[in-house]
C-alpha cells in the first residue's frame, strides 16, 4: 500500500507541492484517473502556513494537505458507485461517475475535496495515480527539493511510520504521515537591568501548575530560553541565576508565546 510521508523538519515553506499539483493537472485531462482542475479555486495539494509567537522570537510552521487517502474514506461510503480505492491504496473519485454529486464534497471531513463548477464535478489529489502507474512519483513529492513530502510502499517508511501521527479521525486510517509537528512553544529572555546586561547560562524551568518539572534550559547568549513541543495548558516558568533573585511567571499557553523578558533583581 502507497503513504505520503512529510517531515516538517525539512520544510522550507517554498510552496512548490502546491505550484507542481496546478502544473499537473491544471488544463490537463487524465481520465479515466482525473479530469481538469480549474485555474483557481481548487487546492487538490495545499501548503498551510501558521506563525507561530510574537516578533521578535517568531517561528513559521508549513505543511501541506491533501487527500489522505483514507484506508476507511468517507467518501466511498457516501457515493461507492462514484468513488473507489486502487489496490496501492490511491483512492479516486471517478470523473465519469461522479458527475452532478455535489454533495460528494461534504463528504470529506477534512476539506480535501473540491467542486468543479464548469464540470459539475468534484475532484481531489489522485496521488498523481497517471504517473504512478507509469513507475513515477507525485508531480507534489518529485518537486520537493528538501525532501520533505515523500511517497511509497509503506513497507519502506515502517520506522518513521511508528514514530509518526496523522492528522485526521482514527476511524479513517490515514495514508498521509506527520513526522516532526512544531506543535505551541513558550519564549522569553533574561537580563539584569541594572548592568542593562543579558544573563547567559540562567536556569530555566518550565513546570506544571502543580511544580512538576517538564523541561529546563539555560539562556543562549543572547539571554534567550525557549521550551517546545508544548501542548496548551497552564504552566508555570521560573528563571534562578546565581547572585540574583529566582523570578517565577504564571503562563496560560492556547498559542504559542513569547512571554517576555525576566528582569532579575541582585540579591542584597
């Protein structure tokens, strides 16, 4: 069975993925498999891009969305005499069939499929089946210069499969793997104000509202700390430097955050 897998790592953000599926199949008829996309208004690969924090410690999180080809898809069950699973695992929305069921777009939980007004068609991401049937990858993952969006047997992607999550409802089996999601992180910096001077190597912890300890680092030398990979919740975050008094901040994390700075006071 055929899984894309995409390692946000990797990912610069060029939006090629998405410029490689409009090349593919916009103007271009490859039925029985898909027929045109429209010049505008169908995102059958789309690059989502999120900021996350505030200026100046800001971090751009990009990956794309498509078909997840569902081991158990929604829109089979919702039209099966229109929509069918290949034995690699491609699910396709037969452009013949499926014609006038608008409401095969509903269908998909996840947005993936789209209404073609002038065919009075929907259509999604075939994982470029025209060019896997001929021994050839996605236009989406060929253009990937990073390497970042890959596809194959998913006998060859097993390790990073376990160490993957998807993005979709259990129940629907996703063929589409996430290594490497950012998820909310919590910023800040320390300094003392009265040498007007950043503190490089304060003890940083970050803590459950309870003072279980999570994470702990030290400020770099610009006096920063991140913490990352957070999920939203309360936390607490307390900064020790030798020679100064501990600082403690209540955070309320639902986005990620730059909380600021800590200016320590000097023990008397």
């Amino acid at each position: 069975m055929k899984v894309f897998v995409f390692d946000n790592a990797k990912c610069n953000g060029c939006y090629a993925c998405q410029l490689a599926c409009k090349d593919e199949h916009v103007g271009n008829d490859w039925s029985p498999i898909a027929a045109p996309q429209p010049d505008t208004g169908h995102f059958w690969c789309k690059m989502n891009e999120i900021t996350h924090g505030q200026v100046p410690k800001v971090r751009i999180e990009y990956w794309p969305s498509l078909c997840n080809h569902c081991g158990n898809a929604p829109c089979i069950d919702a039209a099966p005499e229109a929509v069918y699973r290949r034995s690699d695992g491609l699910i396709i929305i037969d452009p013949a069939r499926a014609r006038n069921n608008k409401a095969l777009v509903e269908a998909c939980p996840y947005n993936a499929i789209y209404w073609n007004e002038a065919l009075q068609l929907p259509q999604k991401c075939t994982g470029c089946a025209h060019l896997v049937d001929e021994g050839m990858l996605p236009h989406c993952v060929d253009a990937c210069a990073m390497k970042a969006l890959r596809f194959g047997d998913e006998e060859g992607f097993v390790e990073e499969i376990q160490k993957a999550e998807t993005l979709t409802r259990p129940e629907h089996n996703s063929r589409f793997y996430y290594l490497n999601k950012p998820r909310l992180f919590i910023s800040g910096d320390v300094w003392d104000p009265a040498e007007n001077e950043i503190i490089e190597g304060a003890k940083v912890e970050l803590k459950t509202a309870d003072g279980a300890v999570l994470q702990a680092a030290l400020t770099d030398a610009f006096g920063d700390f991140w913490f990352k990979k957070l999920e939203s919740g309360s936390y607490v975050v307390t900064v020790e430097a030798t020679g100064f008094i501990t600082m403690s901040k209540n955070v309320v994390l639902d986005k990620s955050l730059n909380i600021g700075d800590f200016a320590l006071t000097k023990q008397q």
